[in-house]
C-alpha cells in the first residue's frame, strides 16, 4: 500500500463520485474519479490504486469486465463493486471473480461504508484474522485454487442478509461449509440449526418446517412450532432442497418473499426473520427444466451460489484431509497416532472418492480401528479401497477397444449400459458377452436350464451388490442411493427385499 492510499470511483452518476470523494478526502486519502468504463481504463493506464469502486452499470462497460481488467492489470489493487438491489446476484458473481465486496445503493450506514473501506486497505490482516477462526471451527479449506476461491466468496457473502444455495456432490461438506457462513455472518451469536428435507414424507416435512394447531391431522394432539418458528433471527440450514414436494415449495416461496406462514391447521399468520442456507446433490436448474422445482422459488434460493468441487478435483488436499482425520480420530477413540504407510498412501490417493470427504472420514475411521500397529497398511483398508478400479477399467478399455471388430460398437451386444454414459462398462460387458459365447461348447453338451438359473443369480447379485455399493456411498441413506442409481426410493426398497439384503434407511 502506498504511503497515501489512492482510490479510483468509478460511477456514471455525479453524485456518488462526490459522495466518495468527500468521505475519502475527509479521511486524508485520495481520490480519482470517472464515469465511464473507457475512462477508468485510461485512468488505471496514469495511476496505482489500491481500492477501486466501481458501478456494475456503466453507458458502456459492465463492471465485471473492469474488476477482470483491474486485476490484470493492478494484481494488488481491491476492488468494491457498487450495485442496486435487483443485481445483487451479478455483484455475488463479482465476489467470485475476485472482488473485494459489494455495497447496495442507496447508502444508509456511512460508518459501515467507512470500515469498509477500512478493511480494503487491510486485506492481509483481515484474512489471517478469518483463518484462525476457520481453525476453530474445524473447517479445513485446503490448497485446492477452487476451494480457496470458494471460501473467500462464502466469507463474503456471509455478511449479506441473503440466501445461499450450496451445492455440491454427496459428502462433499455442504453443512460444513453453511455452518462456517453462520459462524462469520452477523447472526453468529444465535442458533444454526440442520434441517433435512428428504428425511421426511410430504405431510410431515410441512409439519415439521411450519408448525400445526392441535386436531389439524392424526396424531396432532397439542400445538407444535414448527423449525421456521424456532429459527427465528437465526440461520436455518434446509438440506435436499430439491425433496420438497410442490406444495411445500408454495409455502417456501412466501416465507422467502414476506417472511409470513400459516401453521398447518391453522388461521394465524406468524412472521419470522430467517437466514436461509440451502443445500441439494443435484442441479436445481436441471429440476427445474424437469419441471420438478418451481423456477420462481429457485431464483429467490438462487441469489447467490456457491459449488463445492468433489473431491477427486482437489487431489492436492488429500494428504491434508487424511492427517487431520488421522489425528482427530486418534484424539476421539484414545488412540497412538498413527501412520499411513507409502503403499497405503498410493491406494488412497489413486481412489476417486465417491462419497467425497464424508468417505474419506469415515476410511480413515475403519482402518484406524482394523490396524494392530502403529503403521496403517493397503491390508489394513476397505475393500473397495484395496480394488484399484480405475486402474482396471483403464487397461480393460484399452484392451476391448484394441479387439473390437470394425463396425460392431460396443453398445450393440446382449449387455449394454446407456444410463449414465459409461463406456467402460458397454465395453467390459461386451467382452464379457465374447468370452461367454466362446466358452460355450455344444458337442459337450450344455444343459441349458442349469444355465438359465446360474444367470439369472448372478443377475441378482450384481444388482444387489450395485445397491450395497450405492448405499455404501451415500452410508446407509436409502434415499441418497436411490438417487446414485437412478430410481425411486420405493424401487430400491423393492430390490432389496428380492434380493434378501436389507439396510436402514
């Protein structure tokens, strides 16, 4: 920063370049006004600003593509985005791409304006004041470029009394990262409270979520808050969003736009001030196109919107998630710390980590338990841990890919797979179909009814081994496996019970 810090305005109304410029000289800093966007690039040509101001809006810019060019140019130069209400969701857009922060027009709270400002100049201090609060919550960002981006952003947004979307890949720390906006919002010093959509049937979760009169239905013998009212001037936290069913999202869309509710049963209307955080695995855009989500209400949840990248993207942060649940599962079970071994290290980081870092906990968990010395070995891992399954499907492909006759795709035998996409599999089977109609030798003889049955079991047993995997990914969540495959919670219940094998739910 230089010895007199030097800011640049950059607005196409007068007023807020004198509104500045005032409030900016009276603290003894200087200030460079411009009100176009061919001006302020001419401006950045003449001086080196530290803090930078700049309107969303301008006759010819947009004010994103200024804060890209700002820190092309000027790297160390913050920048504060000036933005009305109805494109708040543009200036969190901003915040992604590196903006400092963002103020709303009209500006009501000079004194917050001023600290503002204030922080701008002391981004090094402000971030190592953040990072050891990320320490005592326990919230581990990691080295990952996107995750650093990601918290930033969230950290920002945090301040803002608007909604959040998180979204992101099953066991990727959706809660985690929702908990750690609450913890840095000005809501800190009230409740967070959890709330899972997808846990509860249609009639319940409005129950749950709204409250009901007694005598409203079966079973409702006294009068119950429901989670809104106990949120009041907190922040609540409303997991698989995209679970609730169409009625519900009516009555979600009104507390988001008025803040108002009917209990269920009821004729009072309450009134309640909630920080809402949401959370889905899957994409509320494609639901909506779907049909299955109101695109009214997922533009209110939508206001900004934060993706948590799964975890075979970061592969960097790893080694650090692997030692601080080494570490925090030694600490809980009374456990010597102990130590992965290179060859267990090489498993570990070659796995894809479909159950994202909740897998990666509860991996470390189990082979903690399993080792009986003080390094952890490939012996001492899951089973599906131990399989190298990318390696093997690489080698089959390559190898199906090699033999496969010339106008003979791999989708067109007996066994195909087209949900999902995966070729690997087509191929596996195809060449899985080959070896079985070659071994097939009818002058021995070939009892065709024994066939039948023995098929027609391992048929099971794949499916029911698909399904424990799926459940094995989502940790026992019937609905979260049933997502994974692609059918209805009802329909894995059915396959289950066919196959003999039951899980909880």
């Amino acid at each position: 920063m230089s010895a007199t810090p030097q800011f640049l305005i950059v607005d196409d109304e007068q007023e807020v370049c004198n509104f500045f410029s005032y409030l900016l000289k009276q603290k003894n800093y200087s200030a460079v006004t411009a009100n176009t966007g061919t001006e302020a690039m001419l401006k950045l040509k003449q001086f080196k600003f530290d803090t930078a101001l700049v309107d969303l809006k301008l006759p010819d810019a947009n004010g994103l593509d200024i804060l890209k060019e700002i820190k092309k140019v000027q790297p160390g130069c913050e920048v504060i985005i000036i933005t009305g209400y109805s494109t708040v969701k543009s200036a969190v857009e901003a915040i992604q791409l590196g903006a400092f922060d963002y103020v709303e027009k009209p500006f009501v709270d000079i004194d917050e304006m001023e600290q503002l400002l204030e922080r701008s100049l002391n981004v090094k201090e402000e971030s190592e004041i953040l990072s050891l609060a990320q320490q005592e919550l326990g919230f581990i960002v990691g080295h990952s470029q996107k995750m650093v981006s990601l918290v930033s952003a969230a950290r920002k947004i945090a301040k803002k009394n608007i909604t959040v979307l998180i979204q992101g890949e099953t066991g990727t720390g959706k809660e985690v990262l929702a908990r750690y906006i609450h913890s840095v919002s000005h809501r800190s010093d009230r409740p967070f409270l959890a709330f899972n959509c997808g846990a509860f049937t249609e009639t319940l979760l409005e129950s749950e979520l709204f409250g009901h009169e007694k005598g409203s239905f079966t079973g409702a013998a006294h009068q119950k808050k429901g989670i809104f009212e106990q949120a009041n001037r907190a922040t609540l936290f409303l997991d698989e969003i995209d679970s609730a069913s169409p009625a519900v999202q009516i009555k979600l869309l009104r507390v988001l736009e008025s803040g108002e509710f009917i209990r269920v049963g009821g004729e009072e209307l309450c009134k309640v001030d909630v920080r809402i955080i949401t959370a889905t695995n899957t994409s509320l855009a494609a639901r909506v196109e779907e049909g299955k989500f109101r695109e009214d209400l997922f533009y209110r949840l939508d206001v900004a919107s934060l993706t948590i990248p799964p975890l075979r993207e970061r592969p960097e942060d790893i080694d650090l998630f692997l030692n601080f649940f080494l570490k925090k599962e030694s600490k809980a079970k009374q456990l010597p710390l102990k130590q992965f071994t290179e060859n267990a290290l090489s498993l570990l980081k070659k796995h894809q980590w479909p159950g994202n870092i909740r897998e990666l906990s509860n991996t470390v968990s189990q082979a903690l338990l399993l080792s009986r010395d003080k390094l952890i070995d490939t012996n001492d891992l899951p089973e599906r841990i131990r399989k190298d399954t990318s390696a093997t499907l690489e080698i089959n492909h390559e190898t199906a890919t090699a033999e496969q006759e010339p106008g003979h795709p791999a989708d067109q035998g007996l066994f195909s797979c087209t949900g999902g996409g995966k070729n690997e599999l087509n191929e596996l089977l195809v060449r899985f179909e080959k070896t079985l109609l070659e071994s097939v030798n009818f002058r021995d003889g070939f009892d065709f009814e024994y066939f039948y049955r023995d098929i027609n079991r391992w048929r099971d047993l794949i499916i029911a081994r698909l399904i424990e995997n799926a459940l094995e990914a989502t940790y026992g969540n019937q609905s979260g496996a049933a997502k994974l495959l692609g059918i209805t919670p009802r329909a894995l219940r059915y396959h289950l019970h066919k196959t003999g094998r039951h899980s909880e739910g």
